[in-house]
C-alpha cells in the first residue's frame, strides 16, 4: 500500500458551553483563537505549523465532532477515499471546510468521524510574533508549559482488535503495540501511527453500547521539565490533575492528564521514542509490565475509564467499562506483590 496519511492535523470536539471551553485553552493551555466560524471557534498551539490544532463546536454534550488528517499527496486523498468506500463505509466530499477546502468525511465502522484532507492554509505570523527561528511558525508562548502542537488523539471502541485491523488495513495506520490483560486474553489498549511517533491514535476498550466515543485527546510539549511547569500552573490555578505525571510503558511519553470544563480530557505528554521500521511487529504488554504507569508505584484512577459522551445501556457501567476488566485495568499490580 502506498503510503496515505500524512500526521493528525487537528481535532474537533463538541462542547455545552463554547465560550468557557475556549477561555479554558486560552488561559490554561496557552492556545490562541485564530478564527469563528458559524459558533465554532478555532484554536492553534504556538508551534503549529497550519491555521488551527483544535475546534470547540456547539453540542448538547462533551464528544468528539471529528478527527482530521492530512494525507501525503493529492492523489492520495483520492486513493485513501476509494479504499474506505470499497471496505463497505460511504463517505461524503466536502469543498468548503474552513482552512482545508476539499475534503472527504466518513464515519468509520466504530462510529468514529473521520476528515481526510490534503489542501491546508499554513499559519503566518503576525511581526509582532515572528520568529527568530526561521522554522518555527511563530514565537514560543508566553504561557508557561503551553504545548508546542497537537500530538494524538485515543478514541474508544467495542473491539480494540478489530478497529486496528480495519484501520491498518484500510488507511494503513501501523499498529505499533496493544495491551491485553493479565487475567485474560482481552485487548484494552491498542496504539497505531501514521508516521515514526509511537501513536497518533489510540484506542481503548469500551464496553458501552453507545458508538463514536472519545477517551482524550493531546498536545505535545518539548521537555519533561516543561510538563511539570505546566502541572505546577495548573494546580496553582486550583485546576485539578486527574492522573500523573508519571510515564508510559507504551509509547516511552511522560504524561500528564486533566479535564476542560466540558469535562473532556486533555494528555499533555512528552518524550518517547521514534520508529522508522516499516514492517515493525506490535509487541503485546499487560498492564503488569507497567504499560500505562511505567514506573508500577500507583494504580490508575477510576475515572479514566470515562469516555465522551457518557455511556447508555443496560450492559454499561458509568463509565463504559465492564466491572472485572476495570478491576483488572485499576490494579494490575497487587498479585505481582506491587500494588
């Protein structure tokens, strides 16, 4: 397959209130409104190098609204349209998304919307922000442990297997590593990229019945000790930190995780590793081996199991998960003598 995606180039997600989503990524993040189109609002980290990074749009509940890609070429785009319609999924041409124009939007067997896109309008700097570095976009943020980019996205899906393999096969996402428990042979987590990051789209297990959902989504800041800056913001903004800093086993990032006031979660992460290998094996970890919590010296809180929107159905739990794979996900460490 010839290569067609690119790198994830923004995230658009759904929020009851507009205005106090976006002043929270201005004055907690550190993003910039660059645009307000139709009630949704634009926004981009300092390092990005097109118009925006994130979209907030009016919804009745915190969710994903789309996930966006830039592919490697135009003809790509059309490649990468005809291999989603000849798997079975029908998707839709649009000529006017703010910024892209031509774009193809499908919503994948898992419910999970999908902008694919080649056109974009790179960000120019206003003098008054102008770099001294001829590469970078614009300057570095004055907000201190604001993100250099956007990184990744982790949505939430039935069936961590199936998604990837669709994905890989149709799109040619690489999966690079999956977790399944200890206790069974069930996958919870999966990792795949489009380029040598370690993921740019995760994927966890949900055991609600509803479809589309999304776990977090996050932004890339450059070094550990910026990561811990923006912990210490937070927390002196009486903002609270849901999960970290500590470190993944997949992936290598350090990482932190906190909430919007829609109540979706933001990762900032850092670090990791790099890999070109294009015919790389996915190694498979269990939570013993620290694939979330690296270091293995704390349990996972219960409210990441949360995904957005919240789930429905008799089969559900709150949060989506079913009770024995959350207790197994939580402490994965006690019968190892570590918990």
């Amino acid at each position: 397959m010839i290569k067609l995606l690119s790198h994830l180039s923004y995230v658009a997600i759904t929020s009851p209130d507009v205005e106090a989503s976006v002043k929270f990524y201005v004055e907690h993040v550190g993003l910039s409104v660059v645009d307000r189109i139709d009630g949704a609002v634009y926004l981009r980290c300092w390092g990005d190098y097109y118009a925006y990074s994130l979209v907030v749009v009016p919804g009745a509940e915190p969710a994903l609204d789309t996930m966006a890609w830039r592919v490697s070429s135009s003809e790509a785009l059309d490649e990468a349209a005809n291999r989603v319609e000849a798997a079975g999924i029908r998707g839709e041409w649009l000529d006017d998304v703010p910024h892209i124009g031509r774009a193809y939007c499908f919503t994948g067997p898992w419910g999970h919307s999908m902008t694919l896109h080649w056109a974009v309008t790179r960000h120019a700097a206003a003098d008054r922000v102008a770099s001294i570095f001829p590469d970078r976009p614009e300057k570095r943020s004055t907000v201190a442990g604001a993100p250099r980019q956007l990184d990744h996205v982790t949505i939430a899906t039935s069936d961590v297997d199936a998604f990837a393999t669709w994905y890989n096969e149709v799109l040619g996402f690489r999966i690079m590593a999956k977790t399944i428990l200890d206790e069974a042979p069930i996958s919870v987590f999966s990792v795949l990229t489009t380029n040598e990051k370690s993921h740019d789209l995760g994927v966890v297990l949900d055991g609600s019945t509803r479809a589309g959902r999304i776990n977090h989504y996050a932004f890339w800041v450059d070094t550990r000790e910026e990561l811990l800056i923006a912990a210490d913001i937070l927390l002196e903004n009486d903002v609270p930190i849901e999960y970290g800093p500590s470190i993944h086993g997949i992936g290598e990032q350090n990482f932190l995780y906190y909430r919007e006031p829609s109540s979706l979660r933001i990762e900032l992460n850092t670090g990791g590793y790099r890999n070109y290998v294009p015919d790389w094996e996915p190694n498979t970890w269990r939570p013993s081996q620290g694939s979330n919590n690296f270091y293995r010296n704390g349990t996972m809180p219960i409210s990441m199991t949360e995904s957005f929107p919240a789930a429905d159905g008799p089969s559900a739990t709150e949060e989506g998960v079913p009770e024995e794979i959350k207790d197994a996900l939580l402490n994965p460490y006690a019968k190892h003598g570590q918990g």
